[in-house]
C-alpha cells in the first residue's frame, strides 16, 4: 500500500526553523542540505511507516504518534513525529530528539474521519 503524505503547516514550520538554526550554527550550505533531507526522509513515509516506532509520549496521546528518526550525520538528531490515519501519513512536527518531551497542547489535532 502507498500512503499519501501530509506535512502539516506545524511541521513546515519547524523545519524552516531548524534549517535556519543550521545556517546560523553550521552553514548555508549545510543548512539547506538538511532542509532537502528532512523532506526526503518525510516524503519516504509514503512506504511503509508503521516500520517506525511508536513515540514514548504515544500513550499521552487519544492518538497513534510514531517518530521518524534522521538526521546528516551517523546519529539522528531530529525526529518527525506523524501519524497513520487510513491511507494518509500527517507529519505533525519536525523536533530535536533532545528536545522536551511532547503533550497533547504541542501538535495539531490530526483530521478526523469527516475531513
């Protein structure tokens, strides 16, 4: 099955955020490289994204939230946090894996049924 991907506004937002934290601390260069991997890895959700585990704040949540880890380097650092609803993946948020943990107030309510 091939899953439409959705990257909700949220999520655009923090990866514009990020990429301009990697122009700042890294380089313009390095800056847009992330910015076009972060979508590589995200749009790669249409195959297969239940492969992916389960979030640890998940059980905070009336809602499934996986993460998708990446990153440049050997270690990811970033995660995307999505979830499956029918045959759509809605990416909801772009965060460093170091960041606080996540609570229902921090991402968008995922569609329901009726939209």
């Amino acid at each position: 099955m091939t899953y439409h991907v959705i990257v909700d506004q949220h999520a655009i937002d923090d990866i514009e955020r990020n990429a301009r934290w990697w122009a700042e601390h890294h380089s313009a260069e390095q800056a847009v490289r992330w910015y076009e991997s972060a979508f590589v890895k995200i749009y790669s959700l249409d195959a297969m994204p239940e492969r992916h585990g389960l979030s640890y704040e998940n059980g905070d949540f009336p809602y499934e939230i996986r993460d998708l880890l990446f990153g440049l380097g050997s270690r990811p650092r970033y995660r995307a946090v999505f979830t499956i609803k029918g045959n759509e993946v809605h990416v909801l948020t772009v965060r460093r894996a170091e960041e606080a943990p996540l609570t229902p107030g921090d991402l968008p309510l995922p569609p329901t049924d009726s939209q």
